[in-house]
C-alpha cells in the first residue's frame, strides 16, 4: 500500500515484470485504490514500449474508491495494446491532481491471453 500525494502530478507509481512473451490477444488490468473523490486521480498504464494509456482522468467527481477491471473488451483506449509484445516492465501511474481529498493505492494486478512467441 502506498498513500498517493495530495495535488500532486508527480504522483507515485508500481511496476509489474511480466516474464512470458508473446503477443497480446486480451488484457485486463484490475485496479484498487480507496480515495474521498475519484474526480482529483489520474491513472495510467504504461507499456513496457512506453505506450501510455489513461485508465481513469479524473472522472466520478465525488464518488469513492476505484475498484475495477479494465479490459480490451471493455475499454477502447486498450485496444492498441492488442498484438503488442507482453513481456517487460508495465507501470501503474497514480497521481492526485487537486488538494484536501487523499487516497491509499492498494494493488493492481494484470491478467493476459497471448499468443506464445515462436
């Protein structure tokens, strides 16, 4: 757990290291975060290649805690990801971009289906 600095861009940030390569079919990224106002975070995803994709920009305004899965499926600011290489360091960005609400990040995980790399 990690608590994530009030209105700050700078934010905190986990990194995942994914061993088996191959290219991605599906993705799904799970995310849990207790925060007063989910309006004041951003959070993205960044690819071992450097693609950064927004999870969450500040929407949600005074609702609490983001406990979701985003997924290929589901969300089209993923879908460039499909057929990309799975292997190397993905990172969760997180940071709080208005003061007084304060929030805890708590874990995020990935979960793929991929074509093995041959």
């Amino acid at each position: 757990e990690l608590p994530i600095p009030d209105n700050n861009p700078a934010g905190i940030f986990d990194i995942l290291t994914i061993e088996e390569s191959g290219r991605i079919l599906h993705l799904d990224v799970t995310v849990d975060i207790s925060h007063s106002w989910i309006g004041d975070l951003l959070v993205i995803l960044v690819s071992p290649s450097g693609d950064e994709i927004i999870l969450h920009n500040r929407t949600g305004a005074s609702r609490r805690d983001i406990k979701k899965t985003y997924g290929t499926g589901t969300e089209e600011s993923l879908r460039p990801l499909i057929g990309k290489e799975l292997r190397g360091q993905w990172m969760l960005k997180v940071a709080d971009l208005a003061g007084a609400d304060t929030g805890i990040f708590h874990h995020w995980r990935m979960e793929a289906a991929y074509t093995a790399a041959g």
